[in-house]
C-alpha cells in the first residue's frame, strides 16, 4: 500500500477540497474487490459513524477510477432521489445523473458511491438491477444498524460484497504517527518469542498514547494538529454524544445509551456479567434484548458471550444471558471513564500516558485487549467458575480457539503476583488447553507454562 496520506480531488459536485485520509488496510481488501469481482457485486462498507467510512471511500473512487459519482444520501437532492423511483429505463438513469452532477461516466472505468444508502431504501434495492446492467462499479456506505432500520419494505440486494471498517487499529495509528515499521518490528520479537528490552518502554509508550487518542480519524486528526490531549478529549466527547443521539432514536426510552454510557462503570465491579438492572437504575427492562441487539449492530460496542463450556467451537456453549460489553474505541472508553467532569483534565490524561495514575486500570486494558482481539477477527469469549469461596468466581477474561485446542487469556494492568484463575482453569480443563497467556503491561517472558506477553502482542494471538 503506497497511497499518500493526503488526496486533493473534487466531490461529487465539482468541489475541490482537502481531505486527510490515514492509511486503512481496508484499501487493499477493497482493491482486491474491485480486481476480483469486476463490476459482479456492489462493495457495501458497513461500520459505526465517524469511523472514516465516506472518507475512505471517497478517496479510493478518486485514485483507482477514471471518474466517479458520488451520492450524498444525508444531503438533500429532490432530483437525484426521484431518478430511483423508476429504474426500469437505465439509459435515462444515467444520462440524468451526469446532468445532474456535471460528470461524465465511463464503461467499466468508473464508479458511483451510495454514501449513507439507508437513508434511500431505493437506491439499495435498485444495486441488483445496477450490478446487473454490468457499466460501472458501486459502492455504498452505511451502518449495519441504520441500514437494519430501513429495509423493512425493500429486496435486500444479494449482489453485495461486504467489508467491515473500524476504527484505526494500532498498526494504522502508528503509521498515522509516522511510525511504518513499528508492528513489523513487533512482529519479529513476538515469533522469535524474544522480549524488546530497551524498546518495550517506548512501545508501551505508543499504546498507551493510542489508548487515550484512540482510533477515531477525527481524534488522532485533532491530535496531529495541536498536540493537546484535552482538545482531543473535546473531539471525542463529540463522537460520545454523536452515537448518544443515535441510540435515542431507536430507543427513545433511553436505555440504550444508559447502558453505553454504563460500560466502563460494570468493567470496574469485576461481575460476571453485565448487569441490565444496575446500568438502568432498576428501570424498565422489558423489551431490552431488542436494545440490545440493536446496540451490537450498530457496531459501537462489542460483545463478549460467556462460554458455559470453553471448547473448541464457543458458539456451541454460548450464554447469550451471561455477556459483558465492551467500547469499539478504548479513547472513546477512556473519556467515558472519566467523564465526571466537565472535561477530561489534561493532567489525568499526562498520569496515563506516563503510567502514573493511582487507579486501577484493569479495566481499561481488558476493553483494549477486547478491542485488539475483535480487530483481529475473533469474536469474543470469557469464563467464570466458582472458587468455592463465597460469591467470588475466577475468571478467564477471552477465550480463543486455535486448532483443536483452547487458549486462555488473563489480562493484568501491571506486574504480576500470581494469575490464580489461569492456573486454576488450565488444571480444570488440561486436556482442552494450548498456550496459556497473561498479557500485561511488562516485558515478554516465560513463568513455568504460562507465556507472559506484552498487550501490545495481542494482534498476532
């Protein structure tokens, strides 16, 4: 991937402006697509609001078309959604479009973008006749949960290939910073199972500086600009309030933005699940699974299941009772964290980014870890079991599968004592177990059969 960080091109009405876009792995993958399928599907982006979708996209259509269109579905055009009423006579379609847009399109060398295609159904649906009629490529844009809520009344196209995007991973981040190489040299160290020695604190360094901006483009942009972690705090809590309004809409009632805004606050009881009551202060619950369900589609939070049965193939031992939530971006969680405020006080975020914050940071470094490990392409698993001690339960934070055997992770925000719940459930289940691995905040090492891998290590698991 060789693009540059910055593209100067004209939008969909002839405007020429400057866009910022970070280098996305998600371009090669949409490359490939346009390589590969040649015009035979759509390319649908599906992801949460502000994670760079129309950006992306935008500046692809620029540098790998001969000319492109761009719809804005969130700006108003009577005349352009009118042309999607009737789609029986395509020759018209298109000849319309380019007066309207004042581009000219060609056979098989350009493309035209559905941006925010939930808010015109019709335009959906009409991709199986555009796909079919084979003169230029598509690609639309959306989220899941939006595109959820407008489709009741349409025929959902098949003719679609979907990709992901979420917001920058840590690879993305540092190459955003200007770091190329950082997790190509990781990468060495983890296969040769070698710790980093005088580089680990540098690096941990860099996590933890991608743990406060987090991955949000708007938030790493605000960062490159001023260098000022409270103005960064401002642009998320923006982003905060942004997907606020969005859970509102489809739940006026409220809940599930209280049980967004909840999540840091159940991560830090150490519970074995989260609690609906809690987060809603005992009000109404009927109806949540809908809420629910609707909070995991709209890919803000990700969802860790309980395994009532760790084993090869978790989805057969899924509790869909028993789960806990995690946020889609750590830099969000952490303004969320510490949101008691007014604002995220800068000397909070200088404590956290130097490692010197008197708190607990469990709790953060577990949503990271989560956020790594679901980036990486693993849906998320844990596991609790009694200890015979009262009401306390030892628990194995994620749960992966590789091969026929079972890995078990333990995440710790510092040095370690002991990793009693690891120990405990590897003599458990010993037949089931492969590696077994603390992550943590030091240096790699080796403690018995337990291999002790810094958090930054979490994407080659």
């Amino acid at each position: 991937m060789d693009y540059n960080k910055y593209f100067y091109f004209c939008t969909d009405f002839q405007r020429v402006r400057p866009i910022m876009i970070f280098k996305r792995k998600l371009y090669d993958k949409m490359l490939q697509w346009k390589e590969e399928r040649k015009g035979k599907s759509a390319l649908l982006i599906k992801g949460a609001r502000r994670v760079g979708k129309s950006t992306l996209v935008e500046a692809f259509a620029q540098r790998e078309y001969k000319s492109y269109i761009l719809i804005d579905f969130s700006e108003e055009n009577r005349r352009i959604n009118t042309l999607f009423e009737d789609m029986s006579d395509l020759d018209f379609f298109f000849m319309h479009l380019q007066q309207e847009t004042g581009i000219t399109l060609y056979v098989r060398e350009s493309v035209i973008v559905f941006d925010e295609v939930q808010l015109q159904p019709l335009a959906r649906q009409a991709i199986k006749h555009l796909v079919k009629d084979g003169r230029y490529d598509y690609i639309e844009t959306g989220s899941l949960l939006t595109l959820k809520k407008h489709v009741q009344n349409i025929v959902i196209p098949s003719e679609e290939t979907r990709m992901n995007l979420y917001p920058l991973d840590f690879e993305e981040f540092l190459w955003a910073t200007g770091y190329e190489a950082g997790m190509n040299f990781l990468r060495v160290f983890y296969e040769k199972k070698m710790p980093l020695g005088p580089s680990h604190r540098k690096t941990m360094r860099d996590l933890r500086l991608y743990m406060l901006v987090g991955g949000m483009p708007q938030a790493i942009n605000t960062y490159l600009e001023t260098h000022n972690l409270q103005q960064v705090d401002t642009t998320k809590r923006e982003i905060i309030d942004l997907y606020d309004d969005d859970f509102r809409k489809i739940d006026p009632l409220g809940r599930a933005s209280r049980m967004m805004r909840s999540i840091p606050g159940q991560l830090t009881t150490n519970a074995r699940r989260y609690q609906i009551t809690t987060a809603l202060e005992n009000r109404r619950t009927e109806g949540t699974d809908i809420v629910l369900a609707d909070m995991e589609d709209s890919m803000v939070v990700n969802f860790a299941y309980h395994a009532t049965d760790p084993n090869v193939g978790f989805g057969l031992s899924r509790d869909y009772n028993n789960y806990k939530m995690f946020f889609v971006d750590t830099g969000l969680f952490v303004t969320l964290a510490f949101r008691d405020k007014a604002f995220t006080e800068n000397i909070i975020y200088n404590q956290l980014l130097s490692d010197k914050l008197k708190a607990n940071l469990g709790y953060v470094y577990e949503n990271l870890v989560a956020q790594m490990l679901h980036m990486a392409g693993n849906e998320l698993y844990y596991y609790t079991f009694p200890t015979g001690n009262g009401n306390k339960n030892y628990e194995i934070d994620f749960l992966l599968s590789r091969g026929n055997k079972i890995v078990p992770i333990e995440v710790k925000s510092s040095g370690y004592r002991t990793h009693k719940s690891l120990d405990t459930f590897c003599e458990k289940f010993p037949s089931r177990i492969g590696e077994r691995i603390l992550l943590y905040t030091k240096d790699y090492q080796k403690d018995g059969t337990t291999t002790c891998i810094p958090v930054y290590f979490t994407p080659f698991l």
